[in-house]
C-alpha cells in the first residue's frame, strides 16, 4: 500500500506536535510517561524555593516541585504544587516542611509522614505545612543576642577607655614612671638583701645544722619526758593530792570551829590567857631562882641546920 505524502506529513507533524508538548512538560518538572501523584500544600513564604527543587521521604528524593503560584492575592498566600513517586502510603496529615538541606543548596520539601493515620492521601489533597529554619537562621537567631551584647561591651569599654584618658593626664603618667622606676629600684634592692640573706646562711649552715639537731634532740627529750609522765600515773596522784588536801580543808575548819586542842587554843581566850599568865609565872620564877637561889637550894657542911630563909623587905623611897 501505498502512502500519500500528505499522510507523511499528517504524521510527522502529530508526533512533532506529542514530542514538543512531552518536552514542554518535561521541561516544566513533569514526566507524562510516569505514574506521579499530585500533591499540594500551602505556604506563607517559600523563602526562595524554585520550581524543579526536589521533595524527599526520610532523606530520599521521591518527587520535586512542579509549580509556584499565588492562591491569594490579599493574603499573599502561595500554592505549591509537587509530583510524588513512591510505594509508600502518605496519609492525609503529613506534614511538608521546608527547610534547607545545606549553605550551598536551595530550599526543598520534605514529606513527613504520619504513620498513625491510615488514611491514604490521594491525587490532588493538600498536605499540612511546616517550615524548618536553616542553618544560616540558626546563627542569625544565635548571633543577633551576641550582636547586642558586643556593641554594649565596645560601648562600655570605649566610655572605660575615655574616662581613663581623662584619670592619666600628663601629671598622673609622670607619677606613674616614678613609681614605676622606684619599684625597680626597690626590686634591685630586694635581690640584693636576697643574695646577703643567702651567703650569710651558705656561711652559718654548719651552725643552722647543729641547731636543728639540738632542736631535734630536745625534741625527742621532750618526748620521752613526756612517755614518763605518762606511765607515772599523773591521775592517781592528782587524785592522792585531792583527797589530802581534802583532808587539809576539814582539819583547817575543825581549828577555825575550836575543835581538838589547836581549836580550843586558837578559839579560847581564857586558854590562851592562862597560858600567858603561866608564862609569866614562869619567867619569874626563874628570875627570883636566879637573884635568890638560897630560897630554894640549902646547903650543910657540918651538919648544922640551914638557916630559913627570910624574905626582904623593900622599902620604897618617897
């Protein structure tokens, strides 16, 4: 059989009209020779996601992003339409979020799903939408609190570095380097007594030897005088001590109460008296027994009976 060209034509134009509308969709994110679901969600900013941006499942891309347009002029909402390829159920409450992968990729969609409904999400449903802040908002939101406090730092150290340029004037600064070149002085100084201090102990270090081991063995002295009072049984004599002076104490008021014979002698006045009075008896007997001792001795040679003895009168002179 044979064919027109104008069937030739016919032909070759169709499927030049097919293969130009295939590539059109291609081209626009769309394969019309796969099997792809069309899901939608909405967005108040897509923060710069561009058509054809892949949508991934737990990390895998499964679809990408087909189409942005507005949905609401007043709002300003925006529809974004995707094409998803995948065996897994999307139920009708998962979420897709935006967020951005890394600092040198573009925003992209991941689908999360909810795997406690059931109910699987069909061609044309709109998906809950959710936003993940970027690495670069992140540090932003982190810096900006930092951003604030450094300026008030370089505020406050600049009113710092002002008020200290006001203190040290010209007079304060020359204080300063003399007090500065006196504290070296003082240093120099100080190592020099330092060095005095070290030769005087290189040179006395045989003496400091001989003391610290005259002090160790006091010490050790005083250690065995110490081990002695300890097994000389200080408590029981401490507690003998007591017990007499005890004994002491009662004696003591016995005497001040006239108990005993040093009592009543210490507390009787007529005692005490008596004993005076024979004192004086006592002293002039022995006087009288002195000037007068025929009154009391008589001698006899031959015999002969001694004369008594007559008392002398004084007579005393007027």
């Amino acid at each position: 059989m044979k064919v027109s060209r104008e069937v030739k034509t016919a032909v070759l134009v169709i499927g030049s009209i097919l293969l130009f509308i295939w590539g059109y969709y291609f081209l626009r994110g769309r394969d019309l020779f796969n099997s792809y679901k069309t899901y939608y969600v909405i967005y108040q900013d897509v923060e710069g996601l561009s058509p054809s941006a892949p949508v991934t499942l737990n990390g895998l891309v499964v679809g990408k992003v087909t189409g942005i347009k507005f949905k609401d002029y007043e709002t300003g909402e925006l529809e974004i339409e995707m094409q998803v390829k995948t065996d897994f159920p999307i139920s009708k409450t998962s979420h897709a979020t935006l967020y951005e992968p890394g600092l040198l990729g573009g925003k992209q969609i991941a689908i999360i799903p909810n795997t406690k409904d059931h109910t699987e999400a069909v061609d044309g449903d709109y998906l809950i939408s959710g936003l993940k802040p970027g690495m670069l908002s992140v540090v932003g939101e982190k810096l900006s609190p930092l951003q604030t406090k450094v300026e008030a730092t370089v505020v406050t150290a600049d009113s710092l570095l002002h008020s200290l340029h006001n203190v040290f004037d010209v007079k304060t600064q020359e204080n300063l380097r003399i007090a500065i070149a006196e504290m070296s002085h003082t240093m120099e100084q100080f190592d020099k007594t330092a060095q005095s201090l070290n030769g005087v102990v290189s040179g006395n270090k045989a003496n400091i030897d001989a003391s610290m081991q005259n002090l160790s063995r006091t010490t050790g002295n005083l250690a065995k005088i110490s081990d002695s009072l300890e097994q000389a049984n200080i408590g029981q004599m401490v507690k003998n001590l007591e017990k007499t002076l005890g004994k002491v104490d009662a004696l003591m008021n016995d005497v001040q109460q006239g108990k005993g014979t040093l009592g009543k002698l210490m507390t009787d006045e007529a005692m005490y008296k008596n004993l005076t009075d024979a004192s004086n008896e006592l002293k002039e007997l022995l006087a009288d027994f002195k000037n007068n001792p025929k009154r009391y001795v008589h001698f006899s040679v031959f015999g002969r009976k001694s004369t008594p003895y007559t008392e002398e009168v004084k007579i005393e002179k007027k």
